[in-house]
C-alpha cells in the first residue's frame, strides 16, 4: 500500500485519513493540519521524510503565477527544503491542468457557464489556469486578489489587467510572510465578511475554499461556488448560507474533496515519480482516471 501525506499549514480540526483504491492501486491518505506553526511542519516533513511515497504541502502555495511566470513563495521554500527524499507538491500543477479541464467540462456538460455568467475570482494569481479557462469560456471576470489578499480594494476586472498587475507585484508578494497572504491556523475557521458587493454582483464565486468561507457574506442565495476541498460541514455551511450549486474539482473520497496537493501527490506516487509531473503526463493521468467534478445541488 502506498502512503501519501498532506502536511498543512491549516487547522488540525480539518484532519482526515481515507483508504482509497487508484488504478488498481491502494493508497493510504493522511491529512494533517498544524495550526498555522510552520516550524511543525517542517519537522513532521522531516520525520516522515522517505517514509512516504509522496507529500503535499497543504494550506500554503509554493508557486504564485503571473502569466506564463512563476515565482516562488520564500516561506514555503523553505518548508519543501526539508523533503530530501520523498516528492513534495503543492498542487499548482495540477491547478493548471485538471482545473482547466473542470470548467471546459463544465461549458461543453453543463448550462451553468451559458450567458456569460459574473464570475468573482478570490484570487486569480493562485489558480491562473482556471481564470484562463473560465476568461475562454466568455465569463465576465472578476479577481480579488488586491483585495482579499493584501487588503486593497481595488477588484481587478480582466484577465489582461491580473497579468500586468501579477508581473509588477508577484516578485514581491512571494517575498512576504505566508501569513500575510493567507488565513492560517484558527484563521481559517473564521468568518469575517468583507467586500460583500463583490459577491452579491457575481453569479459564480471560485477559488480556494479557505478564503470564500472566510470573507463570504451570510447571504449566499442562489450563488454557484466552484472550489476545491469541502468537508461534510462545509458542505452544510454552504447549504444554510443558501448556496444553490456547489462544483468541486477533485473528486469525493468518502464524504469529502481533498486538496488539489493531496489529489497531485497521488499521481505522483501513482506514476512512482520523484517529482512533479509534466503538464502531459498529469493529462494522462486524469484521462486514465477519468476525473470529473463533483457536482451537487444545495438548495
């Protein structure tokens, strides 16, 4: 059996371990939450190192992008640096390849994308392939990432104008504190409501669920989210704040989504890879695997 282990930034009361079974494969996998001490992760990482057939690195981004650009974030160099033996992944590379194929699934499937749907972005610099795809599919586009990552309220209105801002402003923000870009720790159990305009214009609210649960208003009525690891008390969050259709873009192991980290680890150790995939090879994956949504009606 192989061994795959998320070790996140974020809160322990999200943990989960599941048995699951991949072409043909068993895998135990483990999420493990460290309360926003980065210093635990990095001596977990380092005791579970060549133990494990893969790590993601969960709550936290190793690779911020702006355009075909990517940089990488100072903070979580430094906690991958204590892998020496087994892969670690963040996900991003799966972000560019499975969500992508997510929302052409969703234009060609579905009738949720019809009508050039306002769609709000919490932050396109972190799923720039997504932000593509869903610019390709004719949504009017909307990214916080000034506002709910940095505390700017400026909302960036197009896909051109998150490149020529992600170019100036990306070689710095990777520079930063993780926490200062993102809610870790007890954090990511709050809800402090911000920009609610910029959610109530919008039909289609995507990004890491992490910071839609944080900044979302209490009236969600009739709203699409499209994001990726949901437990069952999110799922239920969602439903009484009035959400109508929840997408997620991994896929469901027993009763919740894992993080886009968790879902590239397994490949990774799936293919039996010391590192990330090519863009190519995750394609082949995910055809063998047949990956599709989770598509689930709340209200």
């Amino acid at each position: 059996m192989k061994h795959v282990v998320s070790i996140s930034l974020g809160s322990s009361t999200r943990n989960h371990a599941v048995d699951v079974n991949m072409a043909g494969i068993d895998f135990h996998v483990e999420r493990i939450g460290t309360d926003g001490d980065m210093k635990k992760m990095i001596t977990m990482i380092k005791e579970l190192d060549g133990k494990v057939d893969a790590f993601g690195l969960g709550g936290m981004d190793l690779y911020i992008y702006a355009g075909t650009r990517r940089y990488t974030l100072r903070d979580a160099q430094t906690v991958v640096k204590a892998a020496q033996k087994t892969p670690i992944v963040d996900g991003s590379g799966l972000k560019n390849t499975l969500e992508r194929k997510v929302i052409q699934y969703l234009q060609q499937e579905t009738d949720l994308l019809d009508g050039a749907p306002h769609v709000l972005m919490m932050a396109g610099v972190d799923r720039f392939g997504m932000a593509q795809a869903l610019d390709a599919a004719g949504c009017r586009l909307t990214c916080g990432d000034l506002v709910f990552t940095i505390g700017v309220p400026i909302p960036i209105r197009s896909l051109r104008a998150l490149e020529r801002i992600a170019r100036v402003g990306a070689p710095l923000l990777s520079q930063l504190p993780f926490s200062m870009l993102y809610p870790t720790g007890k954090k990511q159990d709050e809800n402090k409501p911000k920009a609610a305009y910029l959610f109530e214009e919008a039909q289609i609210i995507a990004g890491d669920f992490l910071f839609i649960r944080r900044y979302m208003p209490q009236n969600m009525e009739g709203k699409i989210i499209i994001t990726n690891t949901v437990t069952a008390d999110d799922v239920e969050l969602l439903r009484q704040r009035g959400i109508k259709t929840l997408i997620t873009t991994t896929p469901e192991l027993h009763g919740r989504s894992f993080g886009t980290n968790v879902m590239e680890a397994l490949l990774v150790a799936l293919a039996g890879k010391k590192q990330e995939l090519t863009a190519s090879e995750y394609e082949k994956w995910l055809t063998r695997l047949n990956f599709t949504p989770r598509i689930v009606d709340l209200n």
